[in-house]
C-alpha cells in the first residue's frame, strides 16, 4: 500500500508563492504518473499538474506559465512550485500517484490566496 503525505499549503497574499511536496511512501515501480489536483468550495476537482515517471508534463491552461511540476523518481516525491497566485487558485491540492493497476491520493493541503 502507498501513502501519499503532502505539505508547503497555506495563506498567501496574491502575487505570492507557494511550493507543494508531496512524498509516496511504499514500493512504486513501472510507469506512472505524479500530480495534483485541486478542489475549490462548491466545483469539482480538476487537473492541475502532471508528471510522468518518463518526464511528460501536463499543465491546466489556468496554471501554465505560473506554476512548475518536478519530481525526484529516486525519492518518489513530486514538487509544485506556484507563482504569480491569484485568488482564483484557492482550492485544496491534493497529490495523485497513478500507474497502470492503481491510483493513491493525498489527504490534501490547503491553499488559500488573498486579495
């Protein structure tokens, strides 16, 4: 079983910066992919970042330019530098790890971007 342990949310005036990590516990191997995801009040989840353990990178049109996915196979951790937040990126972020037989979440980490 894998556990997904996220950290770096919090409150942050617009403008500001943020950086998420997250930490897979557990044995991964093969291909799979490492993101976040966010869920604002009252809308549904959407994608936000993605990583592939070969190195393809998604990024949401909301985000691109303004945030920056990495992440260190060797130590099972993905990053997620966001810059120039703004208001609308308030959510809860949560950490994704996907392979071809299975798909861990995070527990989530506030980030909350004031005017």
């Amino acid at each position: 079983q894998v556990q997904l342990v996220e950290s770096g949310g919090g409150l942050v005036q617009a403008g500001g910066s943020l950086r998420l990590s997250c930490a897979a516990s557990g044995s991964i191997s093969g291909f799979n992919v490492m993101g976040w995801y966010r869920q604002a009040p009252g809308k549904q989840r959407e994608l936000v970042a993605t990583m592939a353990s070969g190195g393809n990178i998604h990024y949401a049109d909301s985000v691109e330019g303004r945030f920056a996915i990495s992440r260190d196979n060797a130590k099972n951790t993905v990053h997620l530098q966001m810059n120039s937040l703004k208001p609308e990126d308030t959510a809860v972020y949560y950490c994704n790890l996907a392979g071809p037989r299975y798909d861990y979440w995070g527990q989530g980490t506030q980030v909350t971007v004031s005017s």
